[in-house]
C-alpha cells in the first residue's frame, strides 16, 4: 500500500464532537473524525455502535443533536442532503437507497443531474453518462431493468456505479461489498485505488476485516457510539480491530459436533433441474448437520435455496424431508413440508420494516404459539420472543422498537430469529452473517449449532470462507449451475474452499 | 422479444390501443355508424373534461399520493369565479375569468399540499376531508344558484369550434376545449418526460427517503404536485361550464371514481412511481368508448357505473398479478457470463 499523506494536509471534510440521540438511546456520543485527500479511511465498530448515523449525519440526512461537519473549513451545525450532494459528498448507503421503478441507467445519473441543479432532463444523456461508469467498473449491468427486478449484488453494484459517477471530493461506502463476491470487490478496490491517487478521500464501513485492512490507510474503531481508537492500518491487524471493537478476542476456531452416522437424513434433493439456472442438483443433509454451500455469484447457489424453498419451483428433480416426497410448487408448499428460508436480501424480502421487532419475530410462527382451543398461547409468544432477543443480542432499548430503526446488522437478527422461532426441520440461510460484526458472527454460529443440535438439517449459503470452516461439516461448490465439489473433514479450510470456488 | 417488449409499452399501453382498437373494430361492425368523423369528434368532446381531471390525477398518482378533492376544486374554481363574473362583472374578458379559476385552484391544491407535506398525513384522508370542506364553503360562502347563462364572453367560448365540416349524416366539429385538453396532455407529457421536476414525481413515488437522501426537495415537490392538480382542475371546471353552457354547483362531484379507473387502466399504479400520459389518454378513451357504446346498445345508465367499477379491478388486478410474475422471473445465469468471471478469478 502506498504511504499516507502526512499531516501537513488539510482534511477535505472533519466532523467535530457529534452527538445524536434517538428517543433514549444515544447512537453517538462525541464523534470527531477527519478525513484527508488520496485517503481511505476506515469506521469499523459492532453493529449498532453508530457508523450508520455518522454518515448520515455528514449527508444531511440526520440533524445531529450537537457539533459540527467542517467541510473546506467552513463550519456546519447541520448538513442538508443537497448541499452535502453539492459540496462533493456521496454516499453509498447501507440500505441502498435506489428507485426501484427507475431503470439502472436512471439511477445511476439522477442524483448527479439533481446536484447539477438542472431544470430540463435529458433522456438521451442519461446512457452514456452510466455506460461510462459501467465500463469504468467492467460490469456486466443491464442499463435498461428497473432496479426493482435486479438481484441483491447487481442493486448494490448500480449503488456504486451511482456514487462514482459524480466528480465527487469525499466517497463514503457504508458496507459497499456485502452481497458481493470476489471479482467484484477486486474491481471495486481498483477504482477505490484510481480515486485515491486523484486526492479523493473516501470512508469504507465494512465487517470484512480483511478488505478493511486491504483497502485502508487509516483506520478508526467505534464502540457504543464512540471513538476508541483511531490510527495508521499499518499498525492493526484482525486480531486487534476486533478486539478493539468488542473488547474481547476472537474466536474462529472449527468447532463441528459429532452426528449420528445411522441418522436418515432429514433432506434429500435428488437431480434438481432448473433451466437457464442449475442442472441435476442432488445432495442429502442429516439432523444435526450443517451443510454450507458456497460459490461465485451467478453460480446458481441463491437459485438452488429459492428452489427448495419455492419461491422459483425447479423444473424437475425430487425433493425429500425426512424420507416423505414433498411436492413443493411454491413458498406456502415449503413452509408446509417444515422447510425454513432466511433470503439474502433482507431488508426488501424478510421484514414488516414499520412493525415491532416482537412482531416480526413472531410474525412467521403464529401456528406453533397456539393453545388447546387454538387461541393464541400468549405466555409462550412473549418467552420466545424475549428468549431469540437476548439470545441474538439484538441491540435495541425493548423487543417493542420498530425494526426501521435498527441498524443493518440487528435488522438482520431480527430476520434469523423470525426464523428460528418457526423450528423448521430444514433451515436454508443465505448468507446468515453478512453484514454482522465479528464478534456477533461467533454467536450466530453458535446458535445455529445449538439449532442443529436439537435435529434440524440446515443448509449455509455463504462465501466467507472462515465462516463455512468454523461450522459446516461438509461443504459444496457450486459453479455454473452444478455441484462441482464436495469437502468434508480436513478439507475444509479457507484456502481450499477459495481454490475450489475458482477451479 | 425485443421488439414485443417495446410495442407493449413500460406500462402496457399497447395492450390498452389493441383493446380499444378492437373494441372500435368490433362497434363498426355492429353498427356501421360508428366509424366516422362525428363519432370520433364526440368522443373527443365528451373525453375533455375527464382527460383534463385524469392529467392531474396521473401527476399525483406518479408522486405516490392520490388526490379524490380534485371535482370538488375544479367546481368550486370555476363556480366561483363564473358566479363573481355575473353577479360584480359581467363585462370582465374570458382570459380573465379563467385566470381567476386558475388562481382560486391554485390556492386550493397548496392548502392540500401543504397539510400533506407539512403533517405528513395519508393522502387520500386528506384530500376526502377536504373534498367536503370544500363544497361546505362553496355552499355556504359562494352560493348554490344554478346560472342557466355564462357571462357574455364565456358564453361565447360555448361555440368556439377548430375544424367543423359536414360529413353525410350531419356536421363534424372539434371543441376548443378538445384542443385545450390535447395541449395540456402535451404540457404534461413534456413535463413527466424531460423535465426534473418530472424525474423528481416518479422518483418520490418509488422510494421517498432515497428521494430526499438524493438531494431532490420531496416537500417543495409534492406540495407543486398539488398546486399543480388545483390549477388542472379549475381548468377542467371551466372548461366543462363553457361546454354545458351553464354553471351548476352540483356538477363534477360525485365522478372521481371514473377519472381515477381511467387513469389506473392507463398503467399508473397505485402504489406511485408508474405512469404515462400515453397511456393515461388511452384509459379516458377506452372508458369513454366503452361508455358511449353501452349506451348505443340500449345499457340502462345504472350498469355503466357497474362496468367502470369491474373496470378499475381488473386494471388493478392485471397489475397485482404483473408484479407477482416479476417476483417470480427466474435471474438466469448467463452461462458465457459465468465462464468468463471464472476464467478472470482464475488468472
Ligand atoms: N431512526 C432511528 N430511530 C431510533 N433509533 C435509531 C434510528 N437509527 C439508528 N438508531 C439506533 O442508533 C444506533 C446506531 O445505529 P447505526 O445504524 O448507526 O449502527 P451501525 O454502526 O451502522 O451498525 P451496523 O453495523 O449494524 O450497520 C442503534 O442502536 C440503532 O438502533
Ligand atoms: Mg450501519
């Protein structure tokens, strides 16, 4: 990595002695941050600890309680999102913030033609404009689909491609790489790295230590909303951002219980066929086992899930639970047959974002609340809710909080305890950790063995490697639609599931 | 596929001209006189006033809101303004009197705006409330009397036409209301399509926070929306005074239904975001056809209201289940696509 610029520099943008508060919780607590040209700049912290409304608070979306956002040198007490856009300040929000009835190209411009102050649109303008910036990254995005019908990973790229294409003097990515995989954040990185030697200053937010380290000049570590330590990335390494960031160490070790080697198994998928998306897709999962399933985006891993979950029926193959053939056509079929579904993308498929986060957890297993005369058994709803609360360490003032206003990673909790809550006999988690901050990956896991351990069959849908090794007793690799490999035992290790992952 | 995609149109408006295509086919054949210049112009002349209403009803509908107060603007603008021109000045000139409605409109949509931006409130609870409060003040304030008679210069609007000739069975002729409504059509698909503010109503209708997080002003927007319905509105009232001759304080209210089916069947959706004026002309149309033609086959009046009500839900039906079938498209792996990134990862 190049060296950082020396001090001498002025800082482009400096937040000074921030404080916001929401109700009772106190989301940030004196935050000063400074950010200087040609630098990328670090904000690492558990879920909940701020970083969120920080970048907010810079992008005039939140009006901070007190402080101020110093920007050339001229003082702010607060932002608004237009002058924050015209002062050269983008955001790639968490949550992305697209139009979904836009099309890709449309998105990708819009924001620059409204900071442009332009009165008149034109439609002509707006493709070459985003072919630019697409071709910039080498994407493969079609210009033309609304955003509304593009999967996770291709909105957070249109997100992206949105915040590069302005002249803009300050990037702030809040978890920019979340649902993508490899190659793209490779891309992404090269970019980061142009804009840089150009003297633009961008802040990245991600719970992936290793791009933080990768990608990062300096580093600034939060904690309960505010700064514990900030300093050189030279001077950090995994081992000491997280434990800055929880206060205690990490533990990646593999733990896998033994299983019952007589055990049926609890699901059977046999010559799993969908057109245009995988071919002859056959494996089996015991009780008690964990199976991760890994590959490169497009590989046909998401379509699989959706599949054995019938939100996208296959075309032909077989699907069994617990020896029984269920014929599963849609998603009421899969739910019926005992079969679970956390999706990748959360926050538009898995949660009533206005409700409580009591209801959304209870909202997916009302049936199994149910008493003697099949009334609602109230006393047991409120155990399980204040059990998968504190079990998930779901940061919020009381289960009663609208999960709107939650941040990522706990919105997030909140769909694996709706989840959990429903006791399937067969959990599918696509991508369960993403965007969890590392200390609360290991509890997350550790709830999942605990799942399994009471005999449900559950399938991990991830391409964090480390993750797949801390928990899955057998691993497969999908690419191009098909079960290419299948490790188990001392095969599973990150470099082995990277190698495979490419081959 | 390409292609078919594109003469179906972003919001199924060509399913809409082959629907009222075959609908006019089916009309000449049943009865020959149909298919001529008359009926053409009088569909035209009786589509006016709607298409002006529908217009403001799409610029709402776009930015995520709806708007059921608009009937009860248009006659409260135009009614005032008719009855201050009979009864303090009668000689005041035409433009005049409908700068006048305009102004009163005016006002009335930046009340709506403004209670909708400020308190944040639902829309349609807004706009139902004040739909009463305005026809209340109307009444109260303004006066009930029905004026057989427009002011003179008015009046002589009535029979303004732009082209007329004599065709076989009598006389053809184009209103100058007609032409009004066609120009704002225009105006307005100018606006939704090359404009900002455009681009600022369809981007509040698909998500508002990411409205605001881009920099666009969404109040500023959405009260203008509502300024904007006002002034189409008493346009709209006016012009249905200068084409009934007469001003008739109960008229208007009571028909918001039909606007909001046509506009609903012309592909706006209700859930904001979506709409054209293309398709939106076609909805008017196609109502308006399908009314004239129940009529001409002897339809009792009371089934129309029946069919514009299976109208509206099977639009909003085809809508529901288009979005669902989206849901459900298969992301296909491009298998070419596929290779090449392995082949990249690799080296
Ligand atoms: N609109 C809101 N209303 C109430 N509380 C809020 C709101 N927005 C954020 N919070 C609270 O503020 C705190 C900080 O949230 P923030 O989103 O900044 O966290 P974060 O560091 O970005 O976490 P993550 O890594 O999970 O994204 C959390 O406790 C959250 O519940
Ligand atoms: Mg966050």
């Amino acid at each position: 990595m190049a060296s950082p610029p020396t001090a001498a520099v002025e800082p482009v943008l400096a937040v000074h002695g921030i404080t916001k508060r929401f109700g009772g919780v106190t989301a940030l607590a004196g935050v000063s941050l400074d950010l200087l040209p040609g630098e990328v700049h670090c904000l690492a912290g558990e879920n909940g600890c701020g970083k969120s409304t920080l970048i907010k608070i810079i992008s005039g979306v939140e009006r901070p309680d007190s402080g101020e956002v110093i920007i050339d040198g001229v003082a702010h007490s607060r932002m608004n999102a237009t002058s924050a856009i015209t002062s050269g300040v983008q955001v790639i929000y968490q949550d992305f913030s697209l139009f979904p009835n836009l099309t890709v190209a449309e998105n990708i411009v819009l924001t620059a033609e409204v900071a442009g102050r332009q009165k008149l649109y034109r439609a002509a303008s707006v493709r070459p404009k985003a072919r630019a910036i697409v071709d910039e990254l080498q994407l493969d995005l079609d210009l033309d689909s609304e955003v509304g019908d593009l999967s996770v990973a291709d909105k957070q790229l249109t997100a992206i491609c949105r915040a590069l294409v302005h002249a803009a003097r300050v990037i702030i990515m809040d978890e920019p790489t979340t649902a993508l995989t490899h190659t793209e954040v490779a891309r992404l990185f090269a970019v980061v790295e142009r804009l840089r030697a150009r003297g633009v200053a961008l802040v990245f937010v991600s719970h992936k230590l290793e791009e933080v380290l990768a990608i990062s000049q300096r580093v600034t570590i939060m904690r309960s909303g505010r700064v514990v330590t900030s300093g050189l990335a030279s001077d950090f390494d995994r081992r000491s951002i997280a434990e800055h960031m929880t206060g205690s160490e990490l533990d990646e070790s593999r733990l896998v219980a033994d299983l019952d080697e007589s055990a049926a198994p609890r699901l059977v998928v046999s010559h799993l066929d969908l057109p245009g998306a995988f071919h002859d897709v056959s494996f089996s999962v015991r009780p008690g086992e964990i199976l991760g399933v890994t590959g490169l985006l497009g590989s046909g891993r998401t379509e699989i899930a959706e599949a054995i979950f019938g939100a996208r029926p296959a075309a032909s193959g077989e699907i069994f639970i617990d020896g029984r053939r269920a014929d599963i056509r849609s998603i009421p079929d899969a739910v019926d047959a005992g079969i679970g579904y956390v999706p990748e993308d959360r926050l538009s498929q898995g949660l009533f974002l206005e409700k409580s986060i009591a209801d959304n957890i209870v909202a997916g297993s009302l049936d199994r609340h149910r008493n003697r005369w099949h009334g609602l058994d109230r006393a047991r709803i409120r155990a399980t809710i204040a059990g998968l609360f504190s079990d998930l360490k779901i940061n919020a003032p009381n289960p009663e909080a609208p999960v709107r206003s939650l941040s990522g990673g706990n919105a997030q909790r909140v769909v694996l305890a709706k989840w959990l809550a429903t006791e399937p006999k067969v959990l599918v988690l696509n991508g369960p950790t993403v965007g969890v901050d590392v200390g609360s990956k290991a509890q997350i896991l550790d709830l999942l063995r605990k799942a399994a351990a009471r005999g449900m069959a559950i399938i991990v849908i991830s391409d964090d490697a480390p993750e797949l090794v801390s928990c899955c007793h057998r691993v497969l690799v999908v690419a191009r639609g098909r079960v290419t490999h299948e490790l188990s035992g001392d095969e599973i290790t990150a470099e082995i599931i990277h190698e495979r992952m490419a081959a | 596929m390409q292609m078919l995609r594109t003469l179906r149109g972003s919001n199924n408006e060509g399913v809409l001209a082959l629907v009222l295509l075959t609908l006019i086919i089916a009309m000449s054949i049943i009865s020959p006189a149909f298919l001529s210049a008359g009926t053409a112009f009088s569909t035209l002349r009786s589509a006016t006033v709607p298409l002006i209403f529908a217009l403001a009803v799409l610029v709402v509908i776009v930015s995520g809101g709806i708007d059921v107060s608009f009937a009860a603007v248009a006659i409260f603008s135009a009614y005032t303004a008719v009855s201050f021109a009979i009864t303090t000045a009668p000689d005041l000139p035409a433009f005049a009197i409908i700068g006048f409605a305009i102004a009163i409109g005016a006002v009335l949509g930046l009340f709506n705006g403004v209670v909708i931006a400020r308190f944040r409130l639902p829309t349609l609870i807004v706009t139902l409330g004040t739909q009463g409060v305005f026809v209340g003040v109307m009444y109260t304030y303004v006066g009930a009397t029905y004026y057989a008679q427009l002011p003179p210069s008015l009046a002589s609007l009535s029979s303004v036409t732009v082209i007329d000739f004599a065709t076989g069975t009598g006389r053809a002729s184009l209103h100058v209301m007609a032409v009004v409504a066609i120009g704002l059509s225009l105006i307005i698909w100018w606006m939704l399509t090359r404009t900002m503010f455009g681009r600022a109503l369809y981007a509040i209708g698909g998500d508002a926070e990411a409205a605001r997080r881009a920099g666009f002003r969404v109040m500023r927007t959405q009260v203008l929306v509502y300024v904007l319905v006002g002034v189409l509105a008493a346009i709209a009232g006016v012009a249905h005074m200068v084409m009934g001759r007469s001003a008739n304080p109960q008229d208007l209210v009571g028909d918001e239904l039909d606007i909001i089916a046509a506009v609903v069947l012309g592909g706006a959706s209700i859930f904001g975001g979506r709409g054209s004026v293309l398709g939106t002309v076609l909805g008017v149309i196609l109502i308006q056809v399908i009314n004239n033609s129940l009529l001409l086959a002897g339809v009792p009046s009371a089934w129309l209201r029946a069919a514009v009500g299976m109208l509206l839900i099977a639009g909003v039906g085809i809508q529901a289940i288009a979005a669902r079938k989206k849901a459900r498209r298969v992301h296909t792996v491009d298998e070419q696509k596929a290779d090449r990134v392995v082949e990249e990862v690799a080296s």
